[in-house]
C-alpha cells in the first residue's frame, strides 16, 4: 500500500517558515546544512530559492565515510558559526543527535536551528524543529519515503513496511508448492495469504489435485 504526500506543497510551507524567521534579522545563519541524503535535497533548494549568502555543507549520520559521496564537507569555520540545519523526516531525534555530534567534531557553533520538511512524533529524545514543512501521522508499520525528480522536484510517499523476517518465512512455505505468497496489512496485523498461481504450479498444486483450483490460506504471521 502507497499513499502520495504533496511534497511541494510541504517545502512551500518550510521554506515561508525559514524565510519569515530570517527576515529583519542580524544573525542569519551563515552556513546551511544539510544531512544526507534527503535533507541535502532540501538545503539545496533552500539555499538556492532563500537568496542569501550563506555557506553550503553537508554532514552524515554514519562517521568514518571517506569517499566523496558519503563524506561530511563543511568547508567553513564551525566554531562560533550559525547553522540551519535540514533534515526530511524527524522522527526520533537520533539523526538530528548523530548530525549534531558530527558538526560539533568540526568546532562548537554559537547556534544551531533545525529545519525539517516533516515531523512524523515518535520521538525518543527531547529534540524538536524550528521549522517545520508539516507533520504528517504514520503508523507504526509505516514508513515516509522522499524521493528527488530529474527536475529537482519532490515527492513524498508513505510505504507499509513489512518485516523481512516475515518475509523470508511466507516465501519458505511457499517453495516447493507452486505457491505465490502475498504480505499485507490488515487491522493493524501483517497477514500472509498464499495463493497458487497455475502457471507456476508443479503437478502436486495443480487444479486437478484441489478441487476449488485455488487455495488461499490467511494465516496471522505472528503464530508462524
């Protein structure tokens, strides 16, 4: 199960929050930031449509990248700076925390906000954003996903995440039966159905042998 989010329509209402909150202001950020991979998408745009002169960085979450692509830059003095940084989905504040310790290894910046495209709850520190694109309820066997268009857009869906070990286990007792196993959420439960699929079937599952031509078992996952 899919649903589309309107993304632009989100960062539309981020940039106006980051926009009006740096307007008349002395002490813009001097440095925004963003943190891979979607956050980055984000502080492109926002430097980009916020016109102002500001250095560009990049961090990441997981230390120890050295290649070009997963590396942190912050090509400017840390210490003392002011930096907005930009994540796409706050969630339990963790990223935000690893982010943080990432840039507070390059110096101790004066002040440090936070803009995020979604808030989504769930979170487990005490950690919240100054700006905000717009919260969105997810549930908990759902998860946000952001993409970027070749032409710089946004789209923003939300994805049923179905645990792999579930997974693993419908398509074991699938094997050897011709059967073709589905996963699913229903009431707030993952659901297994198999179905036999009669062009994939071996001799023991075909129609001939079960005389509704389809069998189709729902078992609770859980009890697997």
């Amino acid at each position: 199960t899919v649903r589309q989010l309107d993304a632009e329509a989100l960062y539309q209402h981020l940039l106006a929050s980051v926009r009006r909150s740096l307007a008349g202001r002395d002490d813009a950020p001097v440095a925004i930031v963003g943190i891979r991979t979607g956050g980055v998408w984000i502080s492109e745009r926002l430097h980009a449509d916020l016109g102002i002169e500001a250095a560009q960085g990049v961090t990441t979450t997981h230390p120890g990248h050295s290649d070009d692509i997963g590396a942190t830059r912050l090509d400017f003095p840390v210490a003392d700076s002011r930096i907005l940084l930009v994540d796409d989905i706050l969630f339990t504040g963790r990223t935000i925390r690893a982010a943080l310790n990432e840039i507070f290894d390059y110096g101790r910046p004066r002040r440090v906000e936070l803009a995020v495209l979604v808030d989504r709850g769930g979170r487990q520190l005490p950690l919240q954003a100054d700006h905000v694109g717009g919260r969105v309820d997810v549930g908990p066997d759902e998860r946000l996903v952001l993409s970027q268009e070749t032409s710089g857009r946004l789209a923003l869906r939300i994805e049923v995440e179905i645990d792999q070990h579930h997974a693993r286990r419908a398509q074991h007792l699938s094997d050897g039966f011709g059967m073709r196993p589905a996963i699913g959420i229903a009431d707030g439960e993952s659901l297994l159905a198999i179905g036999i699929d009669q062009r994939d079937a071996g001799p023991a599952a075909r129609a001939d042998r079960f005389p509704h031509q389809l069998l189709h078992a729902r078992q609770r996952l859980a009890v697997l």
